[in-house]
C-alpha cells in the first residue's frame, strides 16, 4: 500500500510530471544516441512507460466513483473528506 501522503489528486499530478520528463529524456535520446536501432528501442520504452502512466492516470480520475483507487496495483486512499458515504473504509 501506497504512503497515506498520496491521495489520488497527488497522484495524477505526479504522473502528469513524470510523463513531461519521459518526453523530455525522449528529446535527449533523439538529440545525443546516434544508432537507429538504439534510438528506437529507447523512444519505444519511453513512450510505452508514458502510455501505461497515462492509462493508470485515467483509472485515478474515476477510483472515488469505484471506491477503489490503485496505481500498477498498489492501494491507494482516498482521503476522508473526499470519500462518498457509500464507500466504507
């Protein structure tokens, strides 16, 4: 489980931050690595890494309709006073 610090909207907030770093590595990996095939692997793990993010992104926006919040499948909490009254903690 997840630290309690990390509600949901921290969560998304700290993705979005991630994935702008991921395009920025993918900016020095297209201006710095000279193999094609390198180059591609790279582009290909970085944007795949962005990808799942956003997806995982996407599923925080609706966990407190769920009432069931987890990133790569670790639990998260939704703060108390967020919390719907049909969601029991």
């Amino acid at each position: 489980m997840l630290p309690d610090w990390l509600d949901p909207e921290t969560l998304q907030w700290t993705i979005l931050v991630v994935i702008a770093v991921l395009l920025y590595l993918m900016y020095v990996v297209a201006r710095t690595v000279r193999r094609a095939l390198t180059r591609f692997l790279l582009f290909i793990l970085l944007a795949g890494l962005g990808l799942s993010l956003w997806v995982q992104r996407e599923d925080l926006q609706n966990c407190v309709d769920t009432c069931s919040c987890s990133v790569y499948g670790q639990d998260v909490e939704i703060p108390e006073d967020r919390r719907p009254d049909r969601c029991t903690a």
